[in-house]
C-alpha cells in the first residue's frame, strides 16, 4: 500500500519533500520518528490510505511498546481516521482480526509491553465500540486478566466515578460518549465485583466500584461516600 501520489503535507510542521516521497513506496521502513509524525497528523489529504500505508509497521510499534503510553491513547483515534471498517472487506478483517488478537494476548499476558487499560481504550477508540471488548475480557477466566481488571479500575474509578466521565479521551459526540460511559459503568458494576473479590481485590477497592454502579444522584448522597479515599 502507498499513500496516495497527490498527497501532500507542511514541510515546516510535519516533514520534508523526500520523507513524505517516502510515504509513496511501499514496503520501505519509515524511521520511528517520521512514523510517529505521520500517524499523529490528522490533516492528510486522503488518511485511510497514509494510515494504510504505515499501518504494518505501525501495529508492530504498538504491539511491542515503541510507542510511549501518553502517544498511545491518541494511537486508536488514528486508526479510526484510516477508515478500515470502509476499506475492501479482507483489509477490515485483516484490522479487525489484528485488534482481537492483540487484546486477547494481553489479557493472558502478565507483563505486556502495554498496559491492558491502555490497549482496552485504543480498540475502543478504533472502533467506537465497547461490547466485543467487553465481552473478551468477561470469557478471559486467567489470572493475569483479573490482575489486569484490577489496575483497570484503579486507574479508571476516579473519572467514573468522581467526574462521570470516561477515563481516557473520547473523540465521539456527548452522546456517543454518555453510551459508552453507561456501558462501562455497567459492565463494571456487574462483572467486576465477584471477579475482584475472588482475586483478593481490597474492600475499598470493591466500595469504588459499587459506587460507580450508582446513579449521579445515589452516588453523591450515599453515606458512604466519604471513605473513598483519592
């Protein structure tokens, strides 16, 4: 794949003639640096074919953690803009099927390259989806899985549950966002308390996620809302 033989970008802001001439031959090894530049530009003339010419090369940065956890949040978002779930039907089960493995082996995984709530966010954001996700994490009866629900929830609880928010960048509208927000929420409350306990999971920590499950409303006038401690 290649990017599209008209297309062009600012040599001040994002890189040379001779980079960019780069990004219309295919299967030639773009440095890291002109990788990340070109997989973070959101203004290409024609982005489902630059993210289709990089996207190899780049699913392989991701996978091993040559992208840092900060870039990576934004890495989902990226993919979304190659438009892969319009492409030619092998090209979107090829992403598809790549997303799958990838947050399959990082849920059996006990030290991935990257952290599973980050991968977790990233297919949600390439997707625009939560339940396939979800649904993988729930079938995932392994140790590491629920280690990985753990530390989901301590990073995640604070927007959950204090701000109402979900707990990482959502590029969708209010309401798109609100959907996935009541998902999420709901798997929790559902899922994770019997999972967690099971693990050894704190009580303080089972206490955040009940108040996750709560209503604004509920949350805010429980007595105990005070022992969360931030």
């Amino acid at each position: 794949m290649t990017a599209h033989p008209d297309e062009r970008n600012c040599e001040c802001h994002w890189g040379s003639a001779e980079e960019l001439a780069l990004l219309k031959v295919p299967d030639v090894e773009l440095d890291p640096d002109l990788l990340r530049r070109t997989w973070q530009a959101s203004d290409w003339d024609d982005s489902p074919s630059v993210m289709r010419r990089i996207l190899p090369q780049f699913a392989a940065a991701l996978v091993t953690g040559l992208v840092d956890d900060f870039d990576i949040r934004e890495a989902g978002r990226a993919i979304a803009r190659g438009q892969w779930h319009e492409g030619p039907p092998e090209e979107a089960a090829a992403v598809q099927e790549f997303l799958h493995a990838w947050w399959a082996r990082t849920l059996t995984d006990p030290d991935p390259a990257v952290p599973a709530h980050v991968v977790f966010a990233l297919c949600a954001e390439a997707t625009a989806v939560l339940t396939p996700w979800l649904n993988t994490w729930e079938a995932t009866t392994h140790t590491a899985a629920d280690q990985h629900l753990a530390q989901a929830v301590v990073q995640w609880e604070y927007d959950l549950r204090g701000g109402d928010q979900l707990p990482w960048t959502c590029w969708g509208d209010e309401d798109e966002e609100a959907a996935l927000r009541a998902e999420l929420t709901a798997w929790l409350a559902r899922h994770a308390p019997a999972r967690l306990r099971a693990h050894g999971a704190s009580e303080e920590l089972l206490h955040h996620i009940r108040l996750i499950g709560l209503s604004d409303a509920d949350r805010w006038d429980d007595p105990h809302w005070n022992d969360c401690t931030y």
